[in-house]
C-alpha cells in the first residue's frame, strides 16, 4: 500500500472529520482506562454508556442533538450511579446492575413510545462516518474538558485510585475526586458513542490500557503506551472501515483486541528472555 492509498480517504471532509474524533476518542479513553482497571470500574464504565440510551431517546424527539444532550445525561448519570453506590446497601455491582438493565429497557421503551427514528445499530456499534462538523466540535471540547481535569488532578486521582484511605487520612476529598473522575469517565464515553456505540466504547476504554499493562511496569508508562494503543487502534479501525466497508466501532475493536494479542505473546515471550539474560549477566 503506498503514500498514495494513505491519503486517499482523506480527498473526503466526512473522512477528514472522522480521523479526528477517531484520534480523540483514541487518547481520551486509554488514558482514563488506566484508572478504570485499577480501581476495577470496568463494569460501571460499561453501565454509563448503556445509561445513556433513555436520554438520548428523549433527545432526538426533541430535536437534539446526541452529542448536545449527552454532555448533561453523563454529569447525571455520572452522580447518580455515585450516589446510588454510595447511599445503597445492595453492594457496588448490585446497584450497577440495576441502573444498567433499568436505563437500557427504559431506553428502548422510550423509543418505541416516542416512535424515534434512530438507527439502532449505528448507536450500539457507532457510525463514525456520519459525524457532523458540529459534532466535531462538541467531541474536541469534551476532550479539552476532559483532559485538562486529568491532568489537572492526576496526582490526586493517582494517589486516590492506588491508597483511597491513605488519600482521606492525607486530607484529600474523596468523595469530591470520586464524583469528579466519575463525570470526566461519562463525558469521555459520551464523546466516543459514534466513534464506537454503547456496546463497543468499554473495549477501547479497558483493551489498550489492559495490554499496556501487560508489557510494562509502571503506571504512567501504561497511561502513555494504553494512549499510543488508543490512537493505532482507532485510526486503524478508521482504515478497514473505509477500505473494507466494514463497521467502524467493531473494526477498532478487533485491532484493539489484536494488540492486545500482541501484548499478551510478547509479556509470555520476550520478557522472559530478557529476565533469564539479566541473571546470566
């Protein structure tokens, strides 16, 4: 394939627009998934986006956007799930299994109530190639917002998510840090929905940061290779979709499975050469 084949998708404004919110949601993901395996929230990641679906339904028969109406259904959900885990007996899982299974019914009842016309398989596996300019610009805010509390509060969430009570007994509010990792999780995957849908956004949420765990040691270094994953499977995906016609989100996916394969063979393979030579040495 030469230079030429690369630069064909991009003669086109829709691929344009693609390949951006692609490479956003490709770093935006990664980078909170590292947090998200190590506090094991990779079930209620999965619940928000599933959460989204009744808001959205009542947001296109208004006449809204999705990328418009998700920015506010994430903060809710984000607080909701938060104080439902906080404020219930049921236990964790329990109660993200209820707003999950709730919210997704809710959602499709909705729809067939309101008669919404939306393309259900673009929802749940996404429809990159239909992003508008708009959406565009609403995916690169939530991205600025998203990355500046990250980064902002990366020691805090570092300290938080590795010794939570460590974290209170030094002061620091985590409740306040819970909520707010929380919302920037829910805006992360509102803006990734037609990158890769409601049933897809967990895998690019946990896989790239699930196989740079595996071939490294330290946390920030996982953050960077998860980011680097991130945008590889992304823009990829993006490639087979366009070359292939195939699905957007599913093809991310696989490459984003695929590298985690990679991952997996190379911590079984090679780090067990270079251990037995730093012994022989």
């Amino acid at each position: 394939m030469g230079i030429e084949n690369l630069l064909e998708p991009f003669k086109y404004d829709f691929m344009i627009r693609s390949l951006i919110t692609a490479a956003l949601s490709g770093i935006m993901l990664p980078a909170l998934g590292s947090f998200t395996i190590n506090r094991n929230m990779g079930f209620m990641a999965d619940a928000m986006a599933h959460a989204t679906l009744p808001i959205i339904a009542v947001g296109v028969f208004l006449g809204f956007s999705i990328s418009v109406l998700g920015v506010p259904a994430a903060i809710l959900i984000a607080l909701l799930l938060g104080f439902i885990i906080k404020n219930t007996e049921v236990g964790e899982d329990t109660a993200i299994g209820i707003i999950f299974s709730s919210f997704f019914a809710l959602g499709f009842i909705l729809i067939s109530i309101f008669n919404v016309s939306i393309n259900l398989e673009d929802l749940l596996f996404g429809q990159i190639l239909a992003v508008s300019t708009f959406d565009v610009f609403i995916v690169f805010g939530l991205f600025i917002v998203v990355m500046s509390i990250f980064l902002i509060f990366f020691k805090q969430f570092l300290f938080y998510s590795f010794d939570p009570i460590g974290a209170k007994v030094r002061g620091l509010n985590v409740s306040f840090l819970n909520y707010l990792f929380l919302i920037i999780l829910s805006l992360a995957i509102i803006g990734s929905l037609q990158t890769v849908g409601i049933i897809l956004v967990l895998s690019m949420l946990i896989i790239p940061s699930a196989a740079a765990k595996l071939i490294t040691k330290t946390f920030v270094n996982s953050i960077i290779i998860s980011i680097v994953f991130g945008l590889v499977a992304s823009v990829s995906g993006l490639y087979l979709s366009y070359f292939f016609n195939l699905p957007s989100g599913p093809s991310m996916s696989i490459v984003a499975t695929l590298l985690f394969v990679l991952a997996f063979l190379i911590s079984k393979l090679v780090n067990p050469i270079f251990t037995y030579l730093n012994s022989e040495i």
